[in-house]
C-alpha cells in the first residue's frame, strides 16, 4: 500500500504541476515571477521521495510543454533539469538530512533543493543556452530577484502544506 500512496501521490503533484501554471499564465511573465510548477515538484521531493520525485520532476515540466506549450521548447531542457535537481535533493535532505524534527527538516530541504535547482539552472544557461554571454548578475536577477515572489510563497506555502500532508495520510509512507 505504501507505493500506491506514492504512485498516486506523485500523479497528482504531476497534474497540479501541469494545471497550477495555467492560472499564472494568463498574466504575462508570472510564471516566472511566481514559479507555480516548482511548488508541486518541490512537494513531491519532500514527502514522496526518490524515484517517485524524480519522476515528477522530469515528467512534468514534459507533460506541461506538451499539452500547454509551457515551458516553451527552449527553456524545456533548462527547466527539466532545474525540477529534476529540485526533485532529488529534496527528496536526499529530506532523507539524510542533518536534523531529525519534521518542520526543520522540511525547511532545510525545501531551501537546499531550491539552491541547488537555481544553481544548475545558471550553470546550464551559462554553458549551453547563452554561449557565454550569460553573466552572474542576469543569473541573479532572473533567478532571484524576478523570482522573489515566487520564493516567498515556496517558503511559506510548501513547509506548510508538507507538513499537514505529513501528519495525514502521507505519515503511512514513512
């Protein structure tokens, strides 16, 4: 039964992911103002763990390009990669994370995977979208100052939800 929780669990944070960003872009650039498809996969790393994350990093930002066009082609591998990363280090600190209380460890998570997504998010754009023309400040413009709002509402919104969602029916998965 466990694995079914997580199967189900997973498809639905994919779902969320793919219709959550339909609200956001109707108004232009939110979805890179308010990151609405990072807060499911973000949810998906912390109670679900690997590979069922994994999974719903990949397969989400590719389900949503191909049913909705967003993300458009060329930001889909970029964005596949930023969610994949979200997905496992979540999924790793929530695991084998430093602290052992459950809302701790819930931030410590949600703030290393957020880190380390916009990370390889800058790194790819660097090395491979933007030939080297991509420097640090349009790193940090774009991935924290744009972004901000989004941010804001993964700190507040994700521990939250992640820790009700702990103490319910997702407790029997762990």
């Amino acid at each position: 039964m466990k694995n079914t929780k997580k199967i189900v669990s997973t498809a639905l944070f994919i779902a969320i992911g793919v219709a959550l960003p339909l609200a956001f872009h109707s108004i232009p650039n939110s979805g890179r103002i308010f990151l609405p498809m990072h807060i499911p996969v973000l949810l998906c790393g912390i109670l679900c763990g690997l590979p069922y994350s994994l999974a719903c990093g990949i397969i989400t930002p590719l389900l949503s390009s191909l049913l909705t066009g967003m993300p458009p082609a060329a930001m889909l591998p970029a964005m596949l990669c930023e969610l994949a990363v979200y997905s496992v280090v979540a999924s790793l600190l929530m695991r084998f994370g430093p602290v052992k209380k459950p809302l701790p460890r819930i931030f410590i998570a949600l703030i290393g995977a957020m880190l380390a997504g916009r990370l390889v998010l800058g790194l790819l754009n660097w090395l491979i979208f933007n030939a080297g023309s991509y420097s640090l400040s349009a790193w940090l413009a774009s991935s924290f100052v744009t972004a901000l709002p989004g941010i804001a509402v993964q700190i507040i919104l994700i521990p939250a939800v992640a820790f009700a969602l702990q103490k319910t029916f997702l407790k029997a998965n762990q």
